[in-house]
C-alpha cells in the first residue's frame, strides 16, 4: 500500500497568518492548487467544518489544515526525550487508534500549522540561553506528526537549520511518515535525531491507518542515515496482543534485513508501551468505534499523571517481560544500538 504525501482538502487561514511569508506563501500555493480556502479568526476555533455529525466531522477535521499565528510561545516541557517541546504544528492526519492526541487534542482533531517560525526560533533561542552550556533538546513531535506535513510548509526543514547553527541546541523528532527527500538536504550539522514509529505487523495492521507502511518508513529511515543524520526508532506503542513475542521478535528481524550496515554506527531506540487516559478512551471509542483496541482499566496499573489525569499502563510484571523481550531482541540484531529509555 502507498499512502501519498498529505494534502489538505480544505484549508483555513487566520488573516494575520497572511502577514508573515510563509503564510503568503502557502495560500498562493492552495490557491494555484485550487483547494477551498476558508477564513477563521482563530485556529482554536473552527466552528463550520462540514460534516453532518461528530464522526463525519473527524474525518473532515484530519484532513483540514489550519494556517496561523502562534501565540503562546511558552514551550511545554518533554520527558524523558527531551527538554522543552517545540511548538511547529498541532494535529495530525493519520489514524491510529490508540493516538496521544486523543487526550490532548479531543474535540479539535484538525491540523494547526504555525507560519511565525521565526518568533518561534527565537523563543528556543532564549531556552537554549537560559540552560547554556547544558545541551537543551527540542522534542518538535509532541503535537504532530511533523514529518507528514513538512512537505508544505518546510518549518521542519528549517528548524533543523536553526538547531543546526545553535552551538547547544539539539532537535529530535518521530515519524510513521516516508516523505523525507526534501529533508535530506538540511544542513543538520549532525545536531537533529531522526526518528522513525515502527511496531509488530498487528499493530500496524489494526490501529495505524493512514500512515506508510513498514517498509516505507525503513527505507525513509535509511535515506535521512546517509544523509548523515543520527537515526533512532521507537517502538511505541507497545502493546501486548496474542503472540506478541514473536510479533516483535519479528520486527526486529525485519529491520535487520532491510536497514543497512552502514547506517547503524549511532542507532537509538526508545521503548514506549501503550498507556490510555479515561478522557482519550472515550474520544477512542466515538471516533473508531469498532477499534479492537483493549481499553480495559482493570487489566491495567494506573499510574499519576500531569494535571490530574492519570494514565492506564502494564502491570509491572507485564512491564517487566515487555522489557526483558525488547531488550533480548534488541542486542540480538543491534549489539552496538543504545536503548534511551523504557517508559
Ligand atoms: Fe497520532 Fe502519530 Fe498516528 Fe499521527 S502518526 S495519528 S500523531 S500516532
């Protein structure tokens, strides 16, 4: 299956996203296009997206791009990948099932792309600053899936750029997306970790429509490696299914046959297993409703969260056999790879 580069149906502009040049400069582009462009006074708040109820309004909303000004330009923090999270969009347009932004984004699933990157440079500028000569890293993913719509904006590209320059600051990212070639050029200076989502086929299978397939997102992850930059991958979610040993173990197998020698010299992983909140279940449950996601609280730990909403996680000796698997496979093929973190 080849899942094509985003493009936007339908488009919404601020009218101050027109000052800044980027902003000028993708509205003439949907224009020449010929996309329906539409005016909204804030992008927090689309009030006419067409769609006759909820669900059909999603799925308008993840293919809605919203063109504006940044405001807060306060950074939230990022652990454990990082320090602070870089605020280039919000949304996305992939599908998963089990997405974060269920709890963060719930009812405004739309795509948020910000045009004052400059302003939004210099507040990282001022981050870097305040911790230097401590290295400060920028997680630019939290909010998005901003590989999969860089192709439009090139706000990535130049974030990489920027970080590129800084002399302590580090730029980190993840994908599930393959449209990477007009990344490769980026003067990185070695300072951005290019990360790509992989998963055991079950869960790529059941719960990541919209999104490149495997094979794609190692070929993707190869071409950034020659280029140059740090490369990782995050097994996220993962999440225990029938068979998952094996699933995993053939994740690992796959990725040693496709990935080449010489792009492995600086390999990181990151392990994530798969956690819900109650308000993302219920966002789950309305707007993929024959998902065969288990959310089901009693078969987990809860554990504390930020703001008062707790997550639902593994109990620990499930935790404990996710971990010592991973591991296991993870030396197995990748002895010289660096595991940066289980959470
Ligand atoms: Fe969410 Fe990432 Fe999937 Fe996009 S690709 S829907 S951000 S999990």
């Amino acid at each position: 299956m080849i899942v094509k580069p985003f493009m936007p149906r339908l488009v919404y502009f601020e009218p101050k996203a027109l000052e800044y040049p980027l902003g000028k400069q993708l509205f003439d582009k949907f224009e020449k296009m010929n996309l329906e462009i539409r005016y909204t006074t804030s992008h927090n708040q689309i009030r006419d997206l067409p769609g006759d109820n909820d669900f059909q309004k999603y799925r308008v909303a993840k293919s809605t791009l919203v063109v504006g000004v940044r405001k807060t330009l306060r950074f939230d923090t990022s652990k454990p990948s990082a320090e602070y999270a870089i605020p280039l969009a919000t949304g996305c347009m992939g599908h998963c099932h089990y997405c974060y932004l269920q709890t963060t984004m719930g009812n405004k699933p739309y795509i948020r792309t910000y045009v004052n990157v400059e302003e939004i440079f210099e507040a990282a500028d001022k981050y870097m600053e305040e911790r230097a000569p401590e290295i400060t890293r920028f997680e630019a993913s939290c909010t998005s899936d901003i590989v999969g719509i860089d192709h439009l904006t090139h706000s990535l590209k130049r974030a990489i750029e920027h970080i590129g320059e800084s002399e302590y600051g580090r730029l980190r990212f993840v994908t599930k997306f393959d449209s990477v070639d007009h990344l490769l050029d980026a003067k990185h200076n070695g300072k951005t970790r290019f990360r790509f989502s992989i998963n055991a086929d079950y869960v790529i299978k059941y719960f990541e429509p919209g999104t490149a397939p495997l094979t794609k997102r190692i070929e993707a992850a190869a071409k950034v490696a020659k280029a140059g930059f740090p490369l990782g991958f995050i097994v996220a979610p993962i999440y225990l299914h029938e068979g998952w040993e094996e699933g995993y173990y053939h994740l690992f197998e796959r990725l040693d046959a496709e990935l080449p020698q010489e792009v492995r010299k600086d390999l990181t992983f990151e392990f994530i297993q798969h956690r819900f909140t109650k308000p993302a279940k219920r966002v789950i449950q309305k707007n993929y409703p024959m998902t065969k996601l288990e959310l089901n609280e009693e078969a987990r730990k809860y554990k504390w969260g930020k703001y008062g909403i707790g997550k639902y996680v593994y109990k620990d000796d499930e935790q404990l056999e996710i971990q010592k698997h991973l591991h296991v496979y993870m030396k197995k093929f990748f002895p010289e790879a660096k595991l940066e973190y289980f959470t």
